[in-house]
C-alpha cells in the first residue's frame, strides 16, 4: 500500500487518527488537526482508490473511536444498557462515522489529476468539507468535533464569524494538504503552495481585528446555577423535592436581589411544570416581587406530546420547546432496525416529542435572548433562525449523560464557536459541568467547572448586528466545495480522454 509497507501505513493511518481528537477541547492542541490530516494525505499520495478506502476507513475508525466513545457511557451507566449491547452500538455508531472519511479519501484517489498537486490538495479539502457537510445533514446529522472547532482557541479562529466551523475545517484541511505538498512536490507547486498559505494565515490575522456586532441596551446581570446532581439520582420520584430545594436556595445566595435573570439547566425540573407549579408559588412570587426572570428546564406536557422545554417560571411564562433531539438520549434512531434494542435501554424521558413553529428568541428583561436546549447549540445552520433578532443566547444543557469524558468539555467549545460566528455573548449552563459566560468573541468570562455545585454571576452586554455566517450560513463552503468538485472532475474526464489509444480505423473496402 502506497510506498510504505501495507502494515506500516495502516498504523500511520490509525495513529493519525487518534491524534486528531487531541486538537479538540480539554487538551486543545489545535496544531494536531492540520498534522493529523496532513499524515493522512501524505498516505494517500501513492495509494490506489481502493487502499484510499482502507487508509480512510483506518482514520476514521481512531478519530471516531477515540471522539465519540462518550457514548457507550449514555448507554451504559446512564440507559441501563447491558455492557455487550452499550458497546455493540457505539461501536456501530463509530463504524457508521467512519464512512465520512472513507469515502472522502476513495474519491480524492479516484478523481485526482496527474501533475496538479495544488489542484488536488484543493480537491481534498472540498471534499473533506462536503463530508463534514453531509455528517450534519444525514439521519438527522452528527457534526460532533469538526474540524474547524479545533480552531476555536486557535489562530483560524477569527474566521468564525465570516465563514463559520464548516468554512475554517476547508482551510485547515487545506493547509494541511498543502504542507504535504511543500515537502514532495516540485518548486513550481511548491511556490504556489506557500503562497496559499501565506494568504490564507494573513486573512485570519486581517480577521481578528474586524467586529460585526455592536452593544444595545443596558448589560444584565445573569446568576448561573449547576446544582451537580448525579445523574442517576435525577430523575427519581423522591428526589424531585431536594433537587428544587437545590436550585431554590441556591438562586436566594447572597447578592440575588442585584441579578436581572437567573438560569438553570436543563431539566433542573426532572418532571412537568405543571406539577411543580403550586409547591414553588412562594419562591416564583419572590421573584416576580424584584423584577427577577428565572428560566428552567423542564418538561411540557400538552396532550400525548411530552417535551423537553425551557420556561420562564414567572412572569408571562414564556416557554420554549426543544427542536432537535439528541439520538439515543432522546429518541431512538433507525427505530426499525433498534427497535429491539430498545427493550433493553432505560433512559428517562427517551420517546419525546420535538417542538415545531418557528424559531423565535424569549423576550426578558426587555432583551432578545434566543434559546437553544442541550444538543441544539451543535447545530449553528439552525440557530441562524435566531439572527438578527437575539441580543444574546442562552443554552442550557445536562452534560451528566456524557460521564467523566471530554465531551461536556467538547460541548463547551462548541458554544464558544456559536458565539464566535454569531458575535454574541451565549450563556450554558449545565447540571453538572461544564457551565460558562462567553462573550462575543468565544472568550470565556466565567466557569463552573465539571462536576461542582455552584452559582456564577456574572454581566452580559447585549449585542446587535449580523455577521457574514449568520447571513449566509454554510452555503457558501458548501457551493465553492460542490464547484471544486464538479470542476476536477471534469477534468479528470479531459485527461482520460486524452489519454485514451485512438484505434486506427478499419481500412476502407476496394471497390469492385
């Protein structure tokens, strides 16, 4: 396979895999997602469509393996699941994830021209992107740790509000092509290669000094509260009125007549609200009295449909419905296929309903704040529906199913890209950790940190004003990908053309 031994480049393969989750959050080593593919492209450089298959599959299966094994801990500690069914469908999960990559790295083999290193770096990284494009799309979508939320903390960054998670992956993958072109190509396309990469580092550095949004409004002061409760104590009949007392008391510390909003996480009421509405008058009552909003996650139930929901407890009740729903957690996916699977999984809450209507922001405090549930913040085409109306967001979510893993650390940093491509201030707050204030630039104002009880107060600045993503969201990485494509392609076809023997013709019978 390629100019390496078959067994020496399926382990480069593997490793370079396993080192790209290293890039994303806690260890942030944003270095490793331009190293990781760029091993990987160097792989494929001598590699046949079919052993491009293989190396991609390899990746995938590190990248997967390592980046998404928070969820055998969901199914198993937390859904009941029996430790051979947890592991058999996260390793289906992970197999399923492997495709993306795969296919990339066949159809880069296939479609790669002769003498055009920088057309096929190029080539790579559209396709790359397309991949990504069609993780978050298919079966309801998955863009867990894509490429470009490694650049969160990281110099590409700054692009976020121009061209958002989708569009920096593109340029990293590109850069990581590129290098590999720098190393083996000739002078011409290495020439042409740091040139790339010289203007693609000085758009990002141009970047960070431009500002889409601007203040509005008086700033709010928000308490933030993460009660910690374990999750398999949650959701237990007898612990519902410790968990309210919890939250209750430790929204009255000191210094709460000074707060404007005060925000628990999701389903810090681990039941209907309607059930809890009378015992917590008193301390809704005490609220309403200081002109004190306190949004709550929870569950609504309306007819058959139950579900899970973010509502103001005071006030006007402002309620807002979860939209897109977490797989395994909240719904079964490929019901047809799980559905015996299921018997034998109990998590909470799992068969709800998803909210419909448009997406529109909660008004509180006289400011647009436009909410998000959970898993809903992974998806920035869908919170575009937010823009330009929310003055700032408010994400609330229950990280407990993720276990002592990276990803409630993962799911941070996906807030802060939020926050980053809409230039908004966003607020997570979270059961158990990790909670934060991040203001409009993906920077980290406050924390509570994973698996600690406590409040956080702390000023947020509304903001007004559209950025480049929010008006276009990803349709433009994903035209310029398809283009790229479709542009290679064809000539690829030109080349085989060319390349093709012209058979003589037939000589021509004499007459008689």
């Amino acid at each position: 396979m390629s100019a390496l031994p078959r067994w020496i480049a399926s382990t480069l393969a593997v490793c370079s895999g396993l080192l790209l989750p290293l890039a994303f959050a806690p260890t942030h080593w944003w270095i490793a997602a331009i190293v990781a593919p760029a091993l990987l492209y160097a792989l494929l450089q001598s590699a046949s469509p079919r052993q491009a298959l293989w190396l991609g599959w390899l990746f995938g299966l590190g990248y997967f393996g390592i980046g998404v094994h928070w969820v055998y801990f969901s199914l198993h500690l937390f859904g009941a699941a029996i430790v051979p069914l947890a592991a058999a469908l996260t390793l289906a999960f992970v197999l399923v994830m492997t495709v993306f990559p795969a296919l990339c790295c066949w159809l880069w083999s296939r479609w790669r021209l002769p003498d055009s290193a920088v057309i096929n770096a190029v080539l790579f990284a559209a396709l790359w992107a397309l991949s990504e494009l069609l993780r978050g799309k298919i079966l309801d979508g998955f863009p867990w740790i894509l490429l470009g939320y490694s650049q969160t903390s990281g110099p590409m960054g700054d692009l976020a509000p121009v061209m958002g998670v989708y569009g920096i992956g593109f340029l990293v993958v590109l850069l990581a092509a590129l290098l590999v072109v720098l190393v083996m190509a000739d002078w011409r396309q290495r020439a042409v290669s740091a040139v790339t990469m010289v203007a693609i580092a000085a758009a990002a550095a141009l970047s960070s000094g431009l500002s889409f949004s601007s203040p509005v409004g008086e700033p709010l002061v928000v308490r933030m509260v993460q009660g910690n409760i374990p999750q398999e104590m949650k959701f237990s009949p007898e612990r519902l009125r410790n968990a309210i007392t919890r939250y209750t008391s430790m929204t009255k510390q000191p210094g709460w007549q000074d707060v404007n909003l005060v925000v628990w996480p999701e389903t810090a009421i681990p039941t209907y609200f309607q059930r809890v509405e009378s015992g917590m008058r008193p301390f809704i009552q005490s609220m309403d009295e200081r002109g004190i909003d306190v949004l709550s996650g929870g569950f609504q139930r309306s007819g058959d449909d139950v579900y899970n929901a973010v509502r103001q407890l005071g006030g006007d009740r402002a309620l807002y419905e979860k939209r897109h729903l977490v797989p395994f957690g909240e719904y079964m996916p490929l019901r047809f296929i799980l559905d015996f699977a299921a018997k034998f999984i109990d998590i909470p809450m799992s068969d709800l309903s998803a909210g419909s209507g448009p997406h529109v922001p909660l008004r509180l405090q006289g400011t647009a704040i436009g909410v998000s549930i959970c898993y809903e913040d992974v998806y920035g085409e869908e919170m575009r529906a937010l823009l330009p109306d929310s003055e700032m967001l408010v994400n609330v979510s229950n990280d407990a199913w993720f276990g002592d893993s990276a990803a409630p650390h993962q799911h941070e940093q996906k807030a802060r890209m939020r926050a980053r491509e809409f230039a908004r201030p966003l607020i997570r707050v979270t059961n158990t950790g990790v909670s934060s204030a991040i203001d409009y630039k993906g920077n980290i104002q406050g924390r509570i940190q994973h698996d600690v009880q406590g409040i956080l107060d702390v000023q947020v600045q509304p903001r007004t004003g559209m950025t480049p993503y929010a008006r276009t969201g990803n349709w433009p990485v994903f035209i310029v990908s398809l283009l790229i494509c479709l542009w290679v392609w064809r000539g690829r076809r030109g080349v085989h053309r060319q390349a093709s023997p012209v058979l003589p013709s037939r000589p021509e019978r004499p007459l008689s």
